[in-house]
C-alpha cells in the first residue's frame, strides 16, 4: 500500500502483487512439452511458449495488444521473422530499437527467452 504524504495528494493506492516465479531458461523450455503454459509467467514468456508449440497466432495476438511497447514491438519482429515476412520484421525491429537479429530463429527465440527470465 501507498499513501501520500504531501499536501497535494488526496489518495492512497493499494497495490497486489501478482507472483511471477523465477525460472531457469532449461525450466521453460520443459514447460513447453505441457499442455498449457506455467500460470505465473509473463504475458511475453507466455507468447514465446505458444510459439514453441506452433501457435504462432496466439503469440502474435499478445504482441499485438501493447504495440509501441519496445519488448512488444521486439516480439512482433521475431515473429514476422518466423513468418517469413522480412520486410514487416524490419519495421518491427525498427520501432523496437533493436538490430535485426542475425542468427537463427532458434538462437533468437533463446535470446529473447532469456532476457525475459
């Protein structure tokens, strides 16, 4: 919980906090031969599993709702890169500040994978 102390503020917020546990990279990537992804993930953990398992809609769909996000927009790139689609995963790239990615998609799954545990 948050109360404000100065004089100009005429609120208190209250915060819950949603449990995230840690995992190791070997962990996640266990978790993709279940049937459903671990439930205390995060929103992009959860659309790189779904892209492990062939879903490539469903990870699509979870970049595509906070576009102009950078690790959103770094997400939607990879994704056109696993569709084949260049050139939109160019702009991707761009609006995420990010390099193109010059590995594999496999090294490039990985790498973002691990920046988000």
């Amino acid at each position: 919980m948050f109360i404000c102390f100065f004089a100009t503020c005429h609120f208190i917020i209250t915060v819950t906090p949603t449990t995230i546990y840690l995992m190791t990279y070997e962990q996640f990537t266990d978790s993709v031969s279940q049937s459903a992804p671990p439930d205390n993930i995060s929103i992009l953990l959860k659309a790189l599993w779904y892209d492990a398992k062939g879903d490539w809609e469903a990870a699509h769909n979870i970049a595509q709702s906070s576009e102009g996000t950078r690790a959103y927009d770094h997400l939607h790139a990879y994704l056109h890169r696993v569709e084949g689609d260049t050139f939109n995963a160019g702009y991707w790239y761009r609006r995420a500040g990010v390099e193109v990615f010059k590995g594999s998609l496999k090294e490039e799954w990985k790498s973002i994978v691990q920046s988000l545990l």
